[in-house]
C-alpha cells in the first residue's frame, strides 16, 4: 500500500525511500513490533475473559510431565493470532503486492484458520483432540491448490516453480517438473513445516524462537533471489520480484519478538494451533516460492528432529507391541525436560541449535 508513495518522488525526493527493499524492511519489521506490543494485552485480556484456556492431557496420559506443566493451566491460548495481526497488517502497508505476497498470505491465512478451529474446538470440548486429521489434511490440500494456482498462472513464477533445485547443486535437478509431482512436493513442504512447527510448539518460547531463526535465514535468501546480481553470484535461479518475501520474513521476525515477550517462560500466552500450524505453513510456503524447499531441512534442523522423535517413536512403539519407547516422551524436547533439564535450558539450548542450523543453511548457497 504504502509502496504507492514512491511514484510521487519526483514531488518530494525522501519518497524513493519506498521503492527501497531494506527500507521497507526495516520499517515493516518496525510497524510488525509496534502492533505485535501494542496488540498482545489486549487480545489476552480477551482470551481470558472468555475463558479460551489451553487444554492439557492429564497425569494419566503424560504423566511426570503433567507435574512439570501444572503451572500452565489457566493459560489462554490462541495468541497466533496477535502473530497474524502484526504480519498481516505490516505486510499490506510495507510490501509490494505481488504473486509472492499473494500466496504467502492465502496459505498464512488458511492455515490461520485452520489452527483457530482446531484450538477452539479442543476448549469447547475439552478435549486435547481438535479438529480431525483428515479435515486438517484436506485444508492443507487445498491450499497447496491455491498457492500454486496463482504461482503456476503468474508470468513471473510459472516457470521457475515447475524446477526442482537441491542444495550443494549449481543448477536444478529437474528443469520441468510434471504438474502432479510438483503438487505432492508442495503438499509435502506445507503439510511438513507445518506440522513439524506444531509439534515444537510444546514449552514456553521454543517454537516461536526457532521460526525467528527460520525466518531470518528465508529473508536473506529470499533477498538473494530477487537481486540479479546476487543470484548470479550465488548461482541462484532469479526470481523478479522475490525481494518482496524479504519484506515479509523482516515483519515475521518482529511479530515473532513481539510475541515472544509475552510467550516467554512462564508464559502470559500460548500461540497454539493458531499459529504454529499456519507459521510452518507460511515458512514452507516462502521456502517453496524461492526453490529452496530442500534447503528447509536444514535451516529447519530444530523442526525436523522434532517431527523425527515422533515418527521414531510411534514406530517403535508399535513394533514393540506398546512395550518399549525409544524416548523418555516425544516430541524430543519432552525427552529433555523429563531427563531433568529445566524449561528454560531446553528452550535456550533449542534456539542455540535452531541459529546454528540457519547458518548451515545459508552456507549451502556458497557450497556448490
């Protein structure tokens, strides 16, 4: 929106500011914090007086970790949607409309409500349940539709997006992808990174801390993408256009501090499936739109391992015949808390990790 005031430059020569991508970064990332502060009291005073509380299993189904997150109960949840607010807002003042936005906003904002069902539908019947798997899958599928709909029939993105790149690699593996394996690939990052980021989504800040990370690593690589020359230099397949994105994960990484300041231990507020289902969504969705979706294993490290304890450990479960677990408790960060970490180390110790694994990421677009 606010991108329209650089065609009056000429009236008054600070305007060219807007045509500036760093410039609207910053002061995205500014307007996202602002309203993310500003925003977060008010809409827990709400949450709490309507009694929109978090869920938690009980002694019977988790056991010690019932003891160690007794504190918790009472927590309203929900607060994605102080996250969505601030980055839906700040992106329509600060970034360029494109198809880039475009889809990132259609899949951040499905997967938003998506989430809001889920949470409100575990509160109303108390229940740690939600809504059905198969209702999620199927929001996620067409999603996935709708996003590449605009991609596949935007001049801009039509072709590239059809290439499969890998990283280490100096070019794409595949030049065309079929249409129907290009869809599953996309199902598979959006339904993935989603659902990765709400299994991490288990102890105060750890989630929310390991997107910022995410996040940051995505902006610069997006930066990259939409910059000729970097992508030239970086042997990157450019993407006009893409640079809007950086605008995007500069206003995501400022809501994500804004939140954090309240979702910090012990916590006023929890994001819940509100905002970890559509924050992995929006993460996969950006890391699709730039060709970096393998990328998203790395930079996503923290995620991954997350969404692998539980795989690991429903399989050994059931290959045991319900007998023996492969860890203390899943997802893994679980595992440490009952191994006598405190909260707060697992979270710091994660968002250690979570940093060191973005810088990895970023070095692959060097190491070809």
């Amino acid at each position: 929106m606010l991108t329209e005031l650089a065609q009056y430059q000429d009236l008054w020569s600070p305007l060219r500011l807007f045509t500036y991508i760093s410039f609207r970064s910053i002061m995205g990332a500014a307007t996202a914090l602002f309203l993310g502060m500003i925003l977060a009291p008010i809409l827990i005073r709400r949450l709490r007086a309507f009694k929109l509380a978090q869920v938690f299993r009980n002694q019977q189904e988790v056991g010690k970790l019932a003891e160690l997150h007794a504190g918790k109960k009472g927590t309203p949840t929900m607060g994605g949607l102080i996250i969505y607010l601030s980055v839906t807002i700040s992106t329509l003042l600060w970034a360029e409309w494109n198809v880039f936005i475009e889809a990132a906003l259609l899949v951040y904002t499905g997967l938003t409500v998506i989430g809001f069902l889920d949470d409100y539908l575990k509160i109303t019947k108390r229940s740690s349940g939600g809504l059905q798997g198969r209702y999620k899958l199927i929001g996620q599928l067409l999603l996935t539709l709708g996003a590449l709909a605009l991609l596949l029939t935007d001049p801009v993105t039509a072709e590239p997006i059809r290439e499969l790149w890998v990283p280490f690699l100096k070019a794409p593996i595949i030049g065309t992808m079929p249409l129907v394996v290009l869809f599953v690939l996309a199902f598979l990052v959006l339904a993935g990174s989603s659902n990765a980021i709400n299994l991490t989504d288990g102890v105060d800040g750890l989630a929310i801390g390991c997107t910022l990370t995410v996040a940051m690593a995505y902006g610069l690589m997006a930066y990259a993408t939409g910059n000729f020359k970097y992508a030239d230099y970086l042997l990157l397949r450019f993407l006009p256009g893409a640079g809007e994105l950086t605008v995007l994960c500069a206003i995501l990484c400022a809501a994500c501090l804004a939140f954090l300041w309240h979702n910090a231990h012990p916590a006023n507020v929890f994001m819940g499936d509100t905002g970890s289902l559509a924050l992995g969504g929006l993460v996969g969705i950006i890391a699709l739109m730039i060709l970096q979706p393998f990328t998203l294993v790395i930079v996503g490290g923290v995620f991954v391992c997350e969404a692998l304890s539980v795989i690991i450990q429903v399989g050994v479960f059931k290959a045991s015949g319900r007998k023996h677990r492969f860890f203390r408790m899943a997802p893994i960060h679980h595992h440490f808390e009952l191994g006598g970490w405190a909260e707060t180390q697992v979270v710091v110790r994660f968002w250690i990790l979570s940093l060191i694994c973005a810088i990895a990421g970023l070095a692959t677009l060097k190491l070809r």
